[in-house]
C-alpha cells in the first residue's frame, strides 16, 4: 500500500472553493489552482503520486493531464524480450 500522509499537507486539501478537476485548461479556477500547487510543499509527492497511478484526470502537482503525458513517457522503462532458439 502507498503512502499517503503527505496528502494531509496539501495546500488544496481545504480548497473546496476551487475546482481541481478542469474539464478545459481554460476554465476559470485554473489559474488559482495552479497558484495553489506551486506553493505547496506537497506538490513533487502530488506528482509521483499521479505518474505513477496513471491519473487522467485532475490537476495534479501543478500540472494539467495533458503536461503530465511528457512526464510519464519520460519515467517509463521499456522492457525489451529476447527470444533466442
């Protein structure tokens, strides 16, 4: 099981007044959200947490899903199979 106790540090955990789940990179709590991730202490674990759970969704370490992708093929480890006969 992950550990999860640095969620309790979270800069958002009492944010209910913004939404973390955009459905566009436009939607107007964005740029609040992303105020709020870049000064929580938390953010770095935010973002393992989201690579490494495949996270779609949500805004997660200060970024949206579709700047987390170079993230995630980045951390990615190609396993290569050889057959010898």
């Amino acid at each position: 099981q992950e550990d999860r106790e640095w969620m309790r540090q979270g800069a958002c955990r009492h944010r209910q007044d913004l939404d973390f789940f955009p459905e566009t990179p436009r939607h107007p709590d964005v740029a609040e959200v992303l105020a709020v991730c870049n000064a929580c202490v938390v953010a770095d674990n935010c973002l393992e947490y989201a690579l490494n759970n495949n996270e779609t969704y949500c805004i997660w370490g200060g970024l949206l899903p579709h700047e987390r992708n170079p993230y995630a093929n980045r951390k990615r480890t190609v396993h290569v199979s050889t057959v010898v006969e």
